[in-house]
C-alpha cells in the first residue's frame, strides 16, 4: 500500500544544534514534495517546497533534500532555537492531491 | 496579506446534529481543500473545488457534504452527527491555474473545532 512514514517519536534537540527529519514514502513517484510546519490547534504553514529533479533546496536556516532513489526526503534546521519547536508535517502529490505524513513533533531544549 | 478565514472557530454540537462550516479563501485562489484532523493525526483529505466545481474527492462521508459559491467561498454541511466527527476541521487554498495541475503550496486557514457530544 501506499505510505508515508514520519519518524512518530518526539524529537529532542539541544538549541544551537542541527535538527534533522526524516520523511520516507513507498509506492509513490512524487513530482514534488513539501513540507509544513503545524503548532498545536493551528493550521499547517508552508515552509518549501522541492522537486523531484531537485536534490537540495534551502531557505534561511532550513534545508530540504529530496532522493528518489531511496524515496526519502529529509528536512533540516540549523542553529535550532526553541522557537522552532512544533510539529512538522511531510507531504507529497499524488493525483493532484497532497497525501500527508503523520508529522514528527520537533522539541528544542534551551 | 489577507489569509484563509474559517469560521466558526470553535463549535459544539450533540450527536445527530447537523453542522456548517465556512471557508474564505485568498482572493485569486482557484482551488479550496477540506481536511479532517484529529489529534495526533495527519490531515485527512476531505475534499476539493477547482473553480467551483468539485475536483477531487477523499475519504469524506456521505452524511458530509460541501460546495463553493459564486463568490468562491465554501461551505461543509455535515449531519447525523457521530461522536467520532469531533476533530479540526482545516481548510485550505492554493492558485492552481488549471484542473489538471499540481496542487502547488496550500496556504491553511486556523481550523474550526467542531466538539460532538
């Protein structure tokens, strides 16, 4: 079946360090795919978007890239800061729609 | 920059009740998307219009029902309702430019809550 796997566990990051999230899909052929970040009772805001002839696409202190070889995106923020601290959501196309992962709550310690 | 406005923002309903939830997207935006969420889950694809006609359609239930009007705002109409309804429900606009394109950046509204008791 169709999938996109988030990691599910929180991840604890010290500020000032890199975080890194992983997003892997199966039985797709995305031609592109986005991520989101989601603070609690809100609504997901767009953060970049990266297609699939692309391999890195960055935006201040994120950093996306995208390998369609292995079907895994990974998305990065640098000199983390506890306000970056949410969760943040993966999302491909898919017959012009967008098919969401479950996201993975990103918690940034001072 | 004018963003997505839903209302209400939060709403309370008993079981078998009926619902309605209203949707502004951005002026210019061709295309409005529902989602379901529930809480630590990942947006449920609802439905969408293209231009005011319905484009695509997901896992949305038959006692749900949703169209956009002439001045591209939407509506979800839901009934009969379950206890198993009470979720965030988002929606979102993105400018396509056709109904066979991708579906680009979505710009989300703040959600309204709709609580079943």
């Amino acid at each position: 079946s169709q999938k996109i796997e988030q990691n599910s566990e929180a991840l604890n990051i010290q500020e000032g360090k890199t975080a890194t999230l992983t997003c892997n899909y199966t039985n797709y052929s995305p031609a592109y795919l986005q991520w989101y970040r989601q603070d609690p009772g809100r609504g997901p805001v767009f953060l970049l978007l990266i297609r699939e002839n692309e391999k890195e696409k960055r935006k201040e202190r994120l950093k996306v890239t995208f390998d369609t070889t292995l079907k895994q995106s990974l998305f990065h923020i640098t000199a983390s800061q506890p306000a970056d601290s949410a969760t943040y959501l993966c999302a491909l196309d898919s017959n012009y729609q967008l098919i969401w992962g479950a996201g993975t709550k990103l918690i940034i310690k001072p | 920059a004018a963003g997505v406005i839903q209302s209400p923002r939060h709403l309370i309903k008993e079981k078998r009740e009926t619902a309605t939830l209203k949707c502004y997207p951005i002026p210019r935006h061709d295309t409005v998307y529902w989602y379901q969420q529930g809480p630590g889950q990942d947006p449920q694809f609802l439905i969408s219009f293209y231009e005011k006609m319905q484009s695509d359609k997901g896992s949305i239930p038959d006692r749900f029902s949703a169209q956009q009007f002439s001045d591209y705002h939407s509506e979800l109409n839901m009934s009969s309702l379950e206890l198993g309804d009470s979720a965030l429900y988002f929606c979102a606009s993105s400018f396509r430019g056709g109904p066979s394109s991708n579906t680009g950046e979505l710009f989300f509204g703040e959600g309204s809550r709709l609580t079943v008791l």
